[in-house]
C-alpha cells in the first residue's frame, strides 16, 4: 500500500534547480540522485506525477510514483517502496519531464517568435501534491544556474525586477501527448482564435508579459469591444506605452466606450497634453466633461487623506513588550493591523504584520522579524495611482513617506476604496 507523503498541511513554493541534483535514499542508504519530474497536465497546473532517478553507471533510472516520496522539501528525499526492480526503466519515453522538456527552452508567441528562454520552472508543494506553477524566465534564475548564486544575492535589493520574469503555467499551451513530436519550443496560449474568448483580465496577464513588439501585435487582433475592455485591466505603464503606438484616434475609439470612471482611470495615467489631445478627438461632448470632472478629483494627492494615527515603534522593541502594552500602544490607532519600524528621526525602516507579531517569539525583536523593502506611496501621489497600489498588492493600509524616506501618514484600504467608490 503506498504510504504517504510525510509534508503536512499548508503551501511551500521551491525551484526546480534546487531540487534537481538533491541525494535519494531507500531504507537509509543512497541509492541515486533526483534527476527529473515527470508531470501530468490538468485544467489547472501541471501536476508531479513520478520522480526520476538516477543510478550508478550500471544501474538502470527508477521512475517512482509521488506517492511513494516523502521529504522532497527536505534536503534528502526518501523513497518508500518494498523494492528498486518494479520501478527501473529502460527509457523514460512517454513521460513528461520537466528538466528535459521544458528546462533551457524557448517561450515563444503565437507567431513562433521568440518571446524568453525558460531558466527555472517554479514549483509549489499544496496538500501533499506537487504542482508546476509558473516558467521563470529571469537573469537571476539564470546567475543561480550556472553557479552565480552569491552574485545573484548580491545584486537582488539593487535590482529586484531581475526576480520578476515569471509567466503562469496557465498561459503555456500542453506539451504534445507523443513527446517524440516535441520541437523544443514552449508556446503561449495567445492563439488569434482564442483571443476574443479569453477574458480581458486574463488577456491584459499575458500581454503584460510580453515585450512590446509582441504585445502591440495581439492587441491590434482585438476587436474595439475586447480592446477597450482588456486597456481598463492593463497596469499603468503598459497602458501609457499601447496608447502612445495606437495614436490618438484609436485610443479615442477605445475611450468612447469606457465608462466615466473607467476612462478617468485610463486617461489619468497619461501626460496632461496627452491626455487632453484623445479627448479633443472624442464625439460625445457630456461624454467628455464626465470625464474632465472625475480627472481633477483623480488628481487630489493621498496626502490629505493620510492620518497619522498608525502604530510607529523604533527596531529595538520587543514583541512581548508588544503585547504586553498593546491595549496602550494601539489606543486612538486608526491603523493597527501593521506596525511601522521607525529610527529617531521618524525614518521608516520595515514594516510588522499583525500576523507575524502573533507568530514571532516574544523575545524577539521588531528589526529581526520586520519586511525591510516597504511599498510606500509618495505625498504627491494621487488617489487613482494609490487605488492602483492597493489593488495590485491588496495591502490593507499603505505608508506614505517622503524623499528622506520619513513616513509623513498612512492611507488605510477602505478610505481610498471609499473616494474610488465615489467616483463611479
């Protein structure tokens, strides 16, 4: 009877590159090395179906169900299976494998064109299960790969979008079911005929993770109804950079058939000028006002709507001097689900989740327990750009701080939801 996976509850995320290479055991001896995974695709993510295993020369590879592995988040995993021959192969045909089918290939768009070269494959260990979760396409994947860790590390909070070059699995077409076919390319499922019936939130994903050229190409197949649709859900600086290739008349058709509110949203990410010369071109003159009106109140900044009723402690705090004086600490507080880490001079060092504090021993420190890299707001961002903040991070309150880094208030979730709401 196969015995289970030895992992608990909850969800772990690791790589596939530090995985691969890691020592197996049966009945406490080594026996090989983890070589590979076999996966099986599903409507949701790629689920790790057998580990593979190499051998001394000599000995034939082991294909072993899931089932069977126990302590795969460990460094050492452990085989629990009665014997090594029911599970040694000849060949490993048939399967579909992660490090030799999907590892150092090429993503590709729908026109065959290079879009990134797959350095990493993302895993995440769910309930006992092991799925594949996203193909990581960063250089900093890539240093880790050939050995640069420690430089990777190094340049990691100078250059932190070298981590952020990740495509979901949910934009990776199925691998072919004869795998001998297997080209070596990996495609994207931004196929013209599916497009249209891709939801715009899941169309603005993928074409947010393309490069330009790419992303203008698909977006020109759209029709004005799903164009317009798929710009509202588009971040910020992809929008700025698709209105300003499509040119003025056809972003004014795309505006015409937002919403006030949705146009307001678009529209304020653009320069003035710019945003001033698609609206000259638009038809619909109350249409228009609408818009104009909703765009000045965009522009009011977050500063007057921060308080300074948030809970600010300096790094050297103790968690059980915390909650030992909670009652005190958070009185008057209209923010209290963080706890902001400040120096003397009232700079913001980290932020303390309300969560983490519950977690943390009560002897430690604020400073060893604290999220060094805060998002923050500035003071003259405006109310559209910190809605943004909280809809792309689902933060529940945001710091502002100004050029010296000194927290100057916090914007709490529910007021800026609460002025969004109001302009709809």
């Amino acid at each position: 009877m196969a015995q289970q996976n030895n992992f608990g509850r909850g969800e772990q995320a690791l790589f596939l590159s530090e995985v691969l290479g890691r020592k197996v055991a049966w009945r406490g001896k080594k026996i090989g090395r983890l070589d590979d995974l076999a996966i099986r695709e599903t409507e949701r993510l790629p689920e790790v179906t057998s580990v593979v295993v190499s051998r001394p020369f000599g000995h034939k590879p082991l294909v072993v169900p899931w089932a069977r592995v126990r302590g795969f988040a460990e460094r050492e995993v452990e085989l629990e299976i009665e014997a090594l021959e029911p599970f040694e192969r000849d060949n490993l045909d048939g399967l579909l494998l992660l490090q030799d089918h999907v590892l150092d290939k090429k993503i590709v768009d729908m026109e065959d064109r290079e879009v990134e070269m797959v350095y990493d494959v993302r895993l995440v260990l769910r309930n006992e299960r092991l799925y594949a979760s996203d193909v990581d396409c960063s250089r900093y994947s890539l240093l880790k790969r050939v050995g640069l860790g420690w430089l990777a590390r190094l340049i990691e909070n100078l250059a932190t979008h070298l981590k952020d070059e990740v495509i979901s699995w949910r934009y990776v077409q199925p691998l072919p079911a004869m795998i001998g076919s297997f080209k070596g390319n990996i495609k994207l499922t931004v196929l013209k005929e599916k497009m249209q019936e891709l939801h715009p939130v899941d169309l603005a994903d993928i074409l947010e993770e393309l490069d330009h050229e790419h992303r203008l190409t698909i977006f020109k197949e759209l029709d004005v109804e799903k164009a317009s649709d798929t710009l509202e859900e588009i971040e910020p600086r992809v929008q700025r950079e698709i209105i300003s290739s499509i040119g003025d008349e056809k972003a004014a058709e795309l505006i015409e058939e937002m919403t006030p509110a949705q146009a307001a949203d678009v529209l304020s990410v653009l320069p003035a000028a710019d945003a001033d010369d698609i609206l000259a071109l638009m038809e619909e003159r109350e249409h228009v006002e609408k818009i104009e009106s909703l765009m000045d109140e965009h522009e009011e900044t977050v500063l007057n709507f921060a308080t300074p009723d948030y809970i600010g402690l300096p790094p050297q705090t103790r968690v059980d001097d915390i909650f030992q004086h909670l009652r005190q600490v958070a009185r008057d507080k209209e923010v209290i689900m963080y706890t902001y880490v400040v120096d003397e001079a009232g700079r913001l060092l980290g932020v303390v989740d309300m969560k983490e504090l519950l977690r943390a021993e009560p002897g430690q420190t604020l400073e060893e327990i604290m999220t060094a890299n805060v998002i923050a707001l500035a003071p003259r961002d405006t109310i559209a750009e910190a809605a943004e903040m909280f809809s792309r991070y689902s933060f529940r309150a945001i710091p502002i701080v100004d050029e010296r880094n000194v927290i100057r208030g916090v914007i709490p979730y529910r007021d800026i939801m609460n002025l969004k709401h109001r302009l709809l």
